[in-house]
C-alpha cells in the first residue's frame, strides 16, 4: 500500500512538475543509500541495548523471576 501510495504521488508530480519528478526519480537510490549505514547502525545499537538488558536481568531470572 505504501509503495502505490508513492507511485499515486510520483505520477501527481510528474504532471505537475516533471523536472522535479525526475530528480526525485534520480535522487530517491541514492538517499536510501546514504541511508543504509544508519539503519545498520541502528540495528547494532538495539541488539546491544538487548544484550545488556539480558545481562542485567540475568541474575533474577536465575532465581526463579519470570516476566508476567
């Protein structure tokens, strides 16, 4: 649904203004991959904060806590 919805609006902008539509079309790769590294990034920095949690929490799960 999401990509129909950018489709709908990428055709809007064409008729409105076609330069504009085009850069869009040239410029939208290369921001997702000048964006790529970030969200790895922010993939490692969540797994990190989840290994520290399961760190902390290790010691009252090994006396018998479990989550509700």
């Amino acid at each position: 649904m999401k990509a129909l919805l950018l489709f709908i609006g990428w055709c809007i902008l064409l008729v409105l203004c076609w330069p504009l539509a085009l850069l869009a079309l040239v410029l939208l790769p290369l921001i997702w991959l000048l964006c790529l590294p970030f969200r790895v990034a922010g993939i490692v920095v969540g797994a990190v904060l989840a290994l520290i949690r399961v760190i902390l929490f290790m010691p009252a799960r090994l006396l018998g806590w479990k989550p509700s």
